[in-house]
C-alpha cells in the first residue's frame, strides 16, 4: 500500500505481480494510522482520550472487526501490530502491538475483554515483533531473540530469552557501519532475524543486509547461523507491517533469493526514501523498482505498507 495522507479515503496499491498501480476507496481508513498483518489492515485513532482500533480486509472492506479501545498510550508509541492467525480462518487469534518497552494483546474472536498489558522492565528497547509456530517473540536492539511466555496472565509474563546477543557492531559490520533495523521474520519453517545496516555518517539509507537463523539454544552461534542464500524464496520488511517471505516467482513478481526492505518510518519531501530490493547473491540494492510506484510527496505522510498476498 502507497503512502496516503492522514485524512484521504482514495488509496493506492501496487501490485508487483502486475506492476500496475490501482485506487480503492477505503473511507475506513480516513483520519487513522494504518499497520498491516496477514493480509488485514489495523487502523488506530485517537477519539476523546482513547484509541480506537479496527481491523478491515482490503479486498473486503465491508468485514470489519472492532477491537476493543484503549486509554493511556499515546498512538505514537505504538510500532507494530502482529496476528497469530489469520481471522479470516479461525474466531481463536491474538492481536498484538508494541511498543519500545510494552506489548498489549486482546483476543477479539473470542470475546476478550479488553486489552491486556505486559510490560518488561530492566529489558532493551524492543525492535520488531513476530508470531511464529504458535508463539510470539519479540527481538531488541542487541539482536536478543525472545518469547512471549505466559501472556494470560500479565501478572505471570514474562520474555525468556532463546538466542542471546548478537556481536557487537564493529565485531560484526566493521568500524564504520552500524545496524539501522533488526527484523524478525519466518521463511521456509525457520525463525531469522535480518539486519539492515548503514553507514554511521549517512543512517538514512541502508547499504545491506545480514541474515542469520536464530541459534534456538541448540549449541549453535549467531556466526554459526548465518544464512547467506534465501533460496527461491523472497523476504518483505517492513517498520509499519509484520515481515514475511514468498517464493519468487514469475506469478508472484518478485525476485528470489532477495530482501525487499521499507526502512522508512515516514515519507517526506525533504528525505529520501529507504526503499530498495538487496540481492542476497551480489550484495547490490536495486533503488529503482520503486520509481513506478513512487512519485514525489509534497507532505509527510505514513509509510509505505507490505500486505502479504493469500494464496
């Protein structure tokens, strides 16, 4: 989904099957703050005091799900939402949100009440969110990999730790580069976490990428574990959308074996976009695919959004 302004109904999507841009009337969306996950749309407002959130389907907007409302978090911290499955398939899912510190979860298909609240103190700044084979973990800005454990009960939650800090900058990237963005995303049954890198004088743009399996306590190191051929499968990241890999293809329109990166939070005329395609094989980025589909923005607006397809 293209950038839109806060207050616009009219959206753009672009297709990489096609590589063609089409409109949608979404008046849903009007006025609210959009992530994605699975597929769907979670829409955030702020109304008297509270957030309001809901869930909608581009391809059928008129399902909607209301989930519950929240006082007391300003919409600005939130980062990311993440589902557990897809509620076009089952009424048991979770939705999940970040924070840098917090997540909050709400089970709407079977009626929860409310949103639940797990806060870890004395932790890192937590970076990206991902649900994966039944679990939720969450990855912080030392490359830390751990799980959601007990979220029922907020009193009891807590983060065990299942792969522990990644090595230092300088020991990993070099003297000169350091980590823009650590991303958690599945891709052929295994949990990887990909980093995007940049130069320490020009953190705009980001210049690579290093994927490595996450070592899940089994004697492996995160040198051990680093991946450097995605196979025939693709890789979609994002800061506002839950990550996820495809197989690439001629129908699917992407590339194999690459990493289709969004870094930027938000689109402004006086910055340049992060938005690039890093070919795992050669290490280049391809700057220009997004040349069809990006034309110049005379205000910020949101960020860019993956919506992964269903297939």
């Amino acid at each position: 989904m293209l950038p839109k302004r806060i207050d616009a109904a009219m959206v753009q999507f672009y297709t990489l099957a096609k590589g063609e841009i089409y409109n949608a009337n979404l008046p849903e969306i009007s006025g609210k703050v959009c992530f994605a996950s699975l597929g769907w749309l979670l829409t955030v407002t702020r109304d008297q005091g509270e957030l309001k959130f809901n869930m909608l389907h581009p391809s059928n907007h008129h399902a909607q799900i209301q989930l519950p409302g929240l006082l007391r978090c300003p919409l600005k911290n939130i980062w990311k939402f993440a589902l557990s499955s897809n509620p076009r398939s089952t009424l048991d899912y979770i939705v999940m949100f970040q924070t840098a510190t917090t997540l909050g979860f709400c089970r709407p298909g079977l009626g929860g009440q409310g949103w639940k609240h797990l806060r870890f103190e004395g932790h890192n700044y937590i970076r990206d969110l991902t649900h994966y084979q039944g679990s939720f973990y969450v990855v912080d800005e030392t490359g830390r990999v751990s799980v959601v454990c007990e979220i029922e009960d907020p009193k009891r939650a807590h983060l065990s730790v299942v792969a522990p800090e990644i090595p230092s900058e300088e020991q990993l990237l070099g003297p000169k580069k350091g980590i823009k963005q650590l991303y958690l995303v599945e891709s052929a049954g295994s949990l990887l976490v990909v980093l995007c890198t940049s130069y320490h004088n020009q953190y705009e743009s980001t210049i690579g990428c290093r994927v490595f399996k996450v070592p899940f306590s089994n004697g492996n190191s995160w040198s051990d574990s680093e991946v450097k051929d995605l196979g025939n499968r693709a890789l979609f990241l994002s800061n506002s959308s839950s990550s996820f890999s495809i197989e690439g293809s001629g129908n699917s329109g992407c590339k194999p074996n690459c990493i289709y990166f969004l870094n930027s939070k938000r689109v402004s005329p006086f910055v340049d976009l992060d938005v690039g395609i890093f070919n795992m094989e050669d290490g280049t980025i391809d700057r220009h695919f997004s040349n069809s589909f990006n034309s110049g923005f005379e205000e910020i607006r949101e960020s860019h959004l993956w919506i992964q397809p269903s297939f």
